[in-house]
C-alpha cells in the first residue's frame, strides 16, 4: 500500500481563520480562538493520521510587523513554515491583499512545493464579490489553486482536505501514528488560560501576559495543575486578580473546564499572578516560554 506524508503548512494575516482551520482539519481543538488579532503565538502541530496517509497541518501566528522580541519570534515561527513545506496554504479574507509583511508574498510567489490560496469566510460575501476575489488572486498567484471555503460554516473544509490528501508527496509518517501533536501537554493548559484572559480583558492587558505551569501531576482520576500567569506591571497583577480575587477566580474556572474537557478527567488548577517585567523584550525570557527557537 502506497503511503502519503508531509507539512501543510498554513501563514496569513491575523483573523483570517487559521486556527478554526487546523482544529476542523485534526478534529479536536488545538489552537485556541478568539476575536483578538495576535492569539497564535507559538507554531502548533496538528496530526492528522490514516491508515495510508499522515497529514502534519502547521498552525501559525498571523503575519505582523514585530514591534518588539516576542513579534520577532513569533515571525520566525512563519519563515520556518518556508522551510519544511510539502504544500503551503495561503489563507486569506475578503480584500484581504495585502500581507503585513511584503516581503513574505515574495516567498509565496516563488514557492517550489504545491500551493493553495484559501479564500475564507465566504459566507459573509454573495457571489458576484467572491468571483471577484477569485479573478484578483487568480492574477496575483497564477501557480495556486483557490478555495473559497467558510471555517466557521464548516463548508468545503472536507472536499479541501481530501484535496490535500491527494496532493501529498509519497512517503513515510514523520509521527508515530498515535500521536497527535508535537505539543506537551502543560502547553495546552497554557494556552487555554492564556484564552481566557485574551477573552475576558481588553487593551494591553492580554498582550502582556504569559503563562508558564509549573506543575502538572496526573493521578487516576484527577490531574492536579499549578500555573503562573506572568505579567509585565504591578497594575497587570491587580487587574488579572480582580476586587477581592474575582476576575482570576473567573479565569480559573473557566479554564478547568476547558481543561477537564481537553483530558478528559476531572482537574484541580491553582493560579498565582506574578510580575515579570518587560518579558516581551528578554531575550532569556522568550526563550524560556519556548520562543526564540532558532
């Protein structure tokens, strides 16, 4: 039996559906969402295994101009994606035309691996604009097949996987079989706080915040989790924790839900709050929250 493998890789623009993208494709949530642009921080795997194929989807943060250290690492994350492609989506919106990076259209362009430009959310434009839009990539990005698809209607996500199946080089799976990410699990008990906070405040304060879990001890029937939510300023802190401990009494509900949810078994989590400054410009700091990866 012939064998398929290979990276499908996925870059853009923040908010274009990236992450709904990979969680449809691997079938269960692996990248957090919100309606806030820079949630995708870190580049995720997501594994997605058959008998006769596997399909390594990379979730990556939306393309902008880094205005400090954490930016730039989160733009290497991107230019790795050029670098182990087997095919490369280019996903984008309704007008959406032009990349915060120049540059990076450059290196779409001359890409050598199969190419697939994703036009999403097409259930919020009729079909004269999406003609539209097709004739406009069309000219741009001659070598690309186009996908007008909509994540969060769930319409041509399957018919577009199965393209992508199709197109995979030949070749053995890089993962074992049973796996399904290249994560640990205490990054997704990061994340998921790091969800909830991005959720539950506004302005700077969910830039500014990292999480890092210290502890994560699985017994039988419970997994007992201690995290540490970073921020860069004492005022950070008293927002985090609340009038009398309320909002990150909030958070931390809500996250062991999702967490009891995500493992499948019941989950104690203490949360502490704790000021880091200026962690988005330390070179030491980035590189222990797993950034700065080159």
């Amino acid at each position: 039996m012939v064998h398929k493998s290979g990276f499908v890789n996925i870059i853009g623009n923040p908010n274009v559906g990236k992450s709904t993208l990979t969680n449809l494709f691997v079938g269960k949530k692996l990248s957090i969402i919100t309606p806030k642009a820079q949630t995708t921080r870190h580049r995720i795997l997501g594994i997605v295994n058959s008998e006769n194929y596997q399909m390594v989807i990379s979730d990556t943060p939306g393309i902008i101009k880094p205005a400090h250290k954490l930016h730039k690492s989160m733009m290497d994350f991107v230019n790795m994606t050029f670098e182990d492609s087997d095919i490369l989506l280019y996903m984008v919106e309704y007008k959406d035309y032009n990349l915060k990076d120049s540059s990076l259209l450059k290196k779409i362009k001359s890409s050598k691996v199969p190419l697939i430009l994703v036009i999403n959310k097409i259930d919020c434009i009729d079909q004269i604009k999406l003609e539209s839009e097709i004739d406009y990539w069309k000219e741009v990005l001659p070598n690309a097949e186009i996908w007008p698809i909509s994540a969060i209607e769930n319409f041509n996500i399957e018919e577009l996987k199965n393209r992508i199946i199709d197109i995979l080089p030949i070749g053995p799976a890089y993962f074992p079989k049973d796996q399904l990410t290249d994560k640990p699990e205490r990054f997704f008990v990061n994340e998921i706080i790091r969800e909830k906070i991005l959720i539950n405040f506004k302005k700077e304060i969910p830039y500014s915040v990292e999480v890092v879990t210290e502890s994560f001890e699985e017994e039988l029937k419970i997994i007992k989790i201690r995290s540490i939510i970073m921020v860069e300023r004492n005022s950070q802190k008293g927002i985090i924790i609340g009038h009398k401990g309320d909002a990150i009494k909030n958070i931390g509900t809500q996250s062991r839900i999702d967490m009891e949810n995500f493992f499948n078994k019941k989950v104690f989590l203490d949360l502490q709050v704790k000021v880091n400054k200026n962690w988005r410009s330390s070179d030491i700091e980035l590189k222990r929250f797993g950034y700065n990866q080159k």
